[in-house]
C-alpha cells in the first residue's frame, strides 16, 4: 500500500506538472509518450516482441497518429491503411510465427489506443483551454476516482463477485460503491471548477447539471468496462500487470485502461447533450 501511494503522488504531481502546462507542446509530447508506452505494453503482453518488425512499425503508428489527430493533418485514414497493409505483409512473409490474429491484434491497438489517448488533445483543440481543461479533468475523475471507491468499498464490503472469470477481486459492492462515489465527489469537483477555477482563468463556465448528473454514472460503468477489457487481455495472456513502470499499480494500460472508454464516451455525450 505505501508504494502504491507513493506512486499515485508522483503521478499526480506529474500530471499536474503537464496540466499547468496545459497550453504548451508538454500535452502533445505527453499523449505520445503515453500512446508509444502503452502500445508496447499491449503487444509484448500478446508475445509480439518476437517479433522484430512488427514493434518499430506499431510504436511508429502509435506516435503518429496523436500527431496528426494534434495538427489535423490530412493522413490519418492513409496511415492506418498502410500499417494494416504492412502487418498483413509481414503475416504473407512468416504465416507460421506471425498469424493473421496476431495482425489484427496489432493492428487494433495500434490505432485504437493512440485514438483513445488523442482524445487529451481533441479536448483542447476544440473546446480551448478552459472547458478542454474541465473535460479532461472530468474524464479523469469519471474513471479514476470510480476505481480508488471502487477498490475501498470492496475492500471493506465486498462480498459478491462482479465479473470472477475476468477479475476474481471485483465485487458488485465496490462497483455501486465506485460509480456512488465518483459520481459524488465529481459533481463537487466541477462545482468548484466552475465557481473559482473557471472565472480565474478569465473565462465563466456554466454548467448544465442535467446532463452533468446523468453522464457520470454511465461514464463510471463505462471505466468499469474498461477495466475488464483490459484485465480479460491480461488473463488470455497469461499476466498480472501491463508492466512495472508505476510500481504498486503495474502499467500505463493497467492505470488508463478505465479512462481510454470514458473519454471518447464524455466527447460523443457532449456533442448530442452538452455539458456546457
């Protein structure tokens, strides 16, 4: 426990670290960064680092694509054809070491976890830095503070299995209590963001509470769906953690694995029920 929590400070001092710096080149350095790590992490999980040509060529895709999603460029669509073009090459060279699954493994998340991460910059880009601030810390809230309850409440209560095929530890008391919790101190949160954040930074934010109130409780099953995505890979390969970058917590996958489904789910209920 103490290095978890050790580990959870420097991360968060970190992330406030690129967070202050919001408005700088640190964001897109730092979506890349975290694009290329996880990718790793998701290949040499399904034993793909064998494979010698196969890494370059994914962490190349995964390092681009936040690139052209930051400076929309045209060449997003090319780039995916042409990594699926390549691996599929590489399965025509070597059937027997490299199979189709595996290529569309790769291919997978090579696009979709770059996406996912993009989703930091599309937050700025298209809602500048005040509301694109609020929405990345909403995501984050969403996903992680449902995790922290989560992992408290079914610490202390948990007596029923959530998902024990997946993930023997979750129980559906930490899940209620994770998505009760997170729903709270999120709502609190953005309360606060709107009423000192927000107007110190030279910019109002009205919040439309609604749409707020109904949000958070779908984003907190969707982090819990990720989390099982993510701990289903896991167990089909064979592994307890992504790796051991952040000690007491595994992975970048093992620590963004709930947020990578609850971005891209806040940007699609913004657009049909905005929040602002």
């Amino acid at each position: 426990m103490k290095q978890r929590l050790i580990t959870s400070f420097v991360g968060l001092v970190l992330l406030g670290v690129v967070l202050y710096f919001y408005h700088t080149l640190l964001l897109p350095a730092a979506v890349t960064l975290l694009s290329v790590m996880a990718v790793w992490e998701l290949l040499h999980a399904e034993h793909l680092s064998g494979h010698a040509p196969v890494i370059p060529v994914c962490l190349a895709a995964a390092a681009v694509i936040p690139l052209l999603v930051f400076t929309e460029a045209v060449g997003l669509w090319e780039i995916c054809l042409l990594l699926g073009g390549i691996l599929m090459l590489f399965v025509l060279f070597d059937p027997k070491k490299f199979e189709v699954t595996s290529a569309g493994y790769a291919f997978f998340v090579s696009v979709a976890v770059p996406l996912g991460f993009s989703m930091l910059l599309v937050f700025r880009e298209e809602f500048g830095t005040v509301q694109g601030l609020y929405f990345t810390l909403l995501s984050f809230a969403a996903a992680w503070l449902n995790d922290t309850f989560a992992f408290f409440t079914g610490s202390l209560f948990g007596r029923h299995k959530l998902c024990p095929a997946i993930s023997p530890k979750k129980t559906v008391e930490g899940a209620v209590g994770g998505v009760v919790g997170s729903v709270a101190l999120s709502l609190l949160l953005s309360g606060l963001y709107a009423a000192y954040a927000a107007p110190a930074m030279g910019e109002p934010l009205s919040l439309r509470w609604l749409s707020l109130g109904l949000f958070l409780p779908v984003g907190a099953a969707a982090g819990i769906l990720g989390d099982l995505s993510a701990s289903v890979i896991k167990r089909q390969c064979g592994i307890k953690d992504y790796s051991n970058v952040m000690p007491g917590h595994g992975g970048i996958m093992d620590r963004f694995d709930s947020w990578l489904f609850v971005a891209p789910l806040l940007y699609f209920w913004n657009l049909f029920f905005p929040l602002i």
